[in-house]
C-alpha cells in the first residue's frame, strides 16, 4: 500500500521539519495558520473537506454545490438588480439591449457556478475568475463605469477560490484599481463600491480561514484521541504479556509435572496442583488490576499523548523520556495538569515549541506562545480549563501556578506548572525505588521522532 499524499510546501520557515525558522502558529488577519499534513496549499477555501459529514459528494453535483455553499452565492445574486437597473436606464436600442441581458446572464450564470467550480485546478480557476472578469469589463462598453457594480461579486469570487495567502492581497488591489477609477473619472460610485468590495471580500475570505483552521484543529484532536487509544492498548498488551506469559508457563510446567507424579507421588501432584491455583489467581488479580488501570489517568501516559499531540499540531515538543515512580494518586493529578496544559498550548498559545518537565511530585508546560502574567490559580469559581485544573489540584493539597515560560520575541511564553504533595512509593523491601518508569511510546514514534529531537 503506497504512503499517502504529503500536500506540504516546502517552504523554508514553514514548519521546523523543513529546516528553516519556526513560524509562529497564531492565527490574525495577517497572519495565517500555516498547512498541516495532508492539506492542500492551493485548494479553494471555499472548497469543503466535509470531514464531519462522510466526505465530499462527487463532483458536479447539486450536492456538492450544496456543500460548497451554494446558499452564500444564490443569496448574493439578489443584488444583481442594481446593476440590472443600471442597464435599463443606459440601454435602450434592441440590439444594446440583447447584449446587455446576455451579459447579465453570463454573469449570473458564472457567479452562481462558484461553488461547482472550487474543486477544479488552482489553473482551471484562475480561467474560471478570468472569464468573469472579462464579460464583468464588456459591460463597461455599454454602462461605463457602472461596471463597478460587479465589483463585489468578483472580490467575493477571489477570496472564495483562490487560496487566501495570494487571494487577500488581490482583493486589495481589486479595491484600490475601483477606487482609483473613481478618483480619475471624478465619480464616486466607484469608490464606495471599492469599500464594500474589500469589506465584503476580507470577511468572506477570513470566515473560510478561520473554517480552515477549526477543521484542522479537529482532526488533530482525532488524531491525538486515536493516538491516545493505541498507545493505551499497546500498554495493555505489554502489561498482558508480562503478567500472563509468566504465569501460563509456571501453570503449563507445573500442570505437566502433577500428571506425571500422579499415582507416583500423590502428595506431591497435589502440591503442584495447589500452586496452580495459586499462580492462577494471582494472574487472575493481576490482570483484573491492569482493566483497571485502563481507565485511570497516568502521568506518563499522558506525558507520551502529549508528545503526539503536539508534533500533530506541528508544535516542536520536548518531553522526558522516562519518569520516577509516583503514588497513583499523585500520577492522577499531574496526568490531568498534562492533559489541560496541553490542550490550552494547541488552542489558544499559538506556540510553535513546547518543553515538558517533570521532577518529584511536579510537571512544567513551558510553551513559546502568547504569554500570561504569573497567575496563582487558588479558589476559583469557574469548573473548567486551567481553573477547574487548579481546583482539582487544589483538593488533592496541590496547587497550580502559572509564570513566564520560553522566550518568544517581545517577551516569553506561558509556563504551567503543577505541584502536588509526594510520599515515597515504598518497595517489598522498605525503601523507595530508584529506577525509572519507561514512558509508553505512542504508535507513530518509531517513524516520527519528536521534532525537539531532532
């Protein structure tokens, strides 16, 4: 089976993995949210993934119009009655007139197949938005510089099929080239219409973006859920085998010499066959504890999630790789902190690096992101994000601290840091233990090394 298709450009500063300066991930109106893995640099915006609704519908179709938002483009063709207004009081012989009703078609025609055309080539439209232009140019042999009345149409086509890192750039030039016309021509028409074309073609093409993004945040929260249930269940599988493989071969050994000393030595079958019972029982409890310890959340379990999280945002991540034993409760705690800190750097930081550390009873978030005053989360109201957080820290006589974290230019980023009470884990012997916990690796890390790794 052949690897999928990488849409990434290999743009130098796009991402940290193509060797060039970082570019920071927060999303403005001037500022765009680079592309993910698997994304398409020159699909429309307007085009829709349809990630939540079974995928696109083929192409050509009213469906799949529909999906492009037809709607948008058909509710828009209501106020191509000013421009046919303008027609009717400037054109008055028969055969001005038929010109003048096929151009209007035309466009009504082209305008209204927007949302058909958004899967085409980038190539195929540009031609498309090409077409538009030259008939929308046509009419001005007939209205004059009544033409800008289609102005908005085509800066709300710009922005809809061409991508909006060029497309925001031509619908300033399309609004500054109307505006200029109506200075030379002395008219104001144009003018005004340069305004709402700009306003107008900006919003649109912002909405899309902003569309862009919320869908790719979704898939990577897909695919850190995804990521999360295999790594759960390789955990399984090595905590399964290390119990079971064990166990089953003591109960296979012992099993067969108990057959072999029956009527030879029956007190010694029957003291193999009690010590099957035995290993069968405690394998029993043991695995009844790993079923358990499925549902529970471990900090480094979460610290390994977190990893994939991260590099699936395209955020460099920089995590221990193994940790101290903690009491489970501990563990508990500062595997909620690693969920929340981690959640709160992909939606809202804008980092484009993140470290984790972990010592004795307490894990840090440091991220390079938008930053925030050094807060102490104690006693709030509020039950969710970083607050909820530091209440359920707080029950567990743990608390929540948040301070300056990386350097980022102007200033720093956003550290969280969680600290929770720690007593030894005591060991069969009486003493804590001193070797370090492996952290469970995620599925995708044997062909994906961690970019702070790199």
């Amino acid at each position: 089976m052949s690897a999928p298709l990488d849409y990434r450009e290999p743009r130098p500063g796009r991402d940290p993995a193509d060797g060039g300066p970082a570019v920071r991930r927060r999303w403005s109106l001037l500022r765009l949210e680079p592309f993910g893995e698997f994304e398409d640099p020159h699909a429309a915006p307007l085009a829709n993934r349809c990630d939540d609704e079974g995928g696109p519908a083929p192409a050509w179709t009213l469906r799949r119009a529909v999906q492009n938002r037809l709607a948008m483009f058909v509710f828009g063709l209501v106020f191509m009655v000013f421009p046919a207004i303008t027609f009717a009081q400037l054109v008055h012989t028969p055969g001005r007139i038929a010109v003048a009703v096929a151009q209007m078609a035309a466009l009504v025609v082209l305008y209204a197949g927007t949302s058909l055309v958004a899967d085409l080539s980038l190539r195929a439209r540009c031609a498309y938005l090409g077409a538009f232009a030259a008939v929308m140019a046509s009419t001005a042999f007939l209205i004059g510089f009544y033409f800008s009345g289609f102005g908005v149409y085509f800066a709300i086509m710009i922005a809809s099929l061409v991508p909006w890192r060029v497309a925001r750039g031509l619908v300033v030039v399309w609004g500054v080239w109307l505006a200029l016309l109506g200075l030379i021509t002395a008219q104001w028409t144009p003018v005004f219409i340069a305004l709402i074309a700009v306003g107008i073609g900006w919003a649109v093409g912002t909405g899309m973006e902003q569309g862009r993004v919320a869908a790719k945040l979704r898939q990577v929260e897909l695919r850190a859920t995804e990521l999360a249930v295999v790594s759960e269940r390789e955990r399984i599988a090595r905590d399964l085998h290390d119990i079971l493989g064990h166990s089953l071969t003591a109960v296979s050994i012992k099993a067969g010499l108990a057959g072999r000393l029956v009527g030879i030595d029956d007190a010694g079958a029957r003291a193999q066959i009690a010590d099957v019972e035995a290993i069968a029982r405690q394998a029993l409890a043991d695995v009844r504890s790993t079923a358990s310890a499925m549902r529970q959340v471990r900090l480094a379990t979460e610290i390994a999630s977190a990893r994939s999280v991260l590099l699936a945002a395209g955020i460099t991540a920089e995590a221990p790789s193994a940790l101290d034993p903690l009491p489970e409760s501990v563990s508990e705690l500062l595997g909620y902190a690693v969920r929340e800190a981690v959640t709160n750097v992909v939606r809202h930081s804008g980092a484009t690096r993140c470290v984790i550390t972990a010592g004795p009873g307490t894990v840090c978030l440091a991220d390079d992101g938008i930053g925030l005053g050094r807060v102490r989360m104690r006693g709030r109201s509020d039950g969710s994000g970083l607050r909820g957080l530091g209440q359920r820290l707080e029950a567990g006589g743990g608390e929540l601290v948040l301070e300056a974290g990386l350097p980022r230019d102007g200033g720093h980023g956003l550290a969280v840091r969680a600290v929770v009470p720690l007593q030894p884990v005591p060991e069969p012997g009486g003493a804590p233990s001193a070797v370090a916990v492996p952290m469970p690796e995620p599925a995708d890390r044997a062909a994906e090394p961690a970019r702070g790794e790199r």
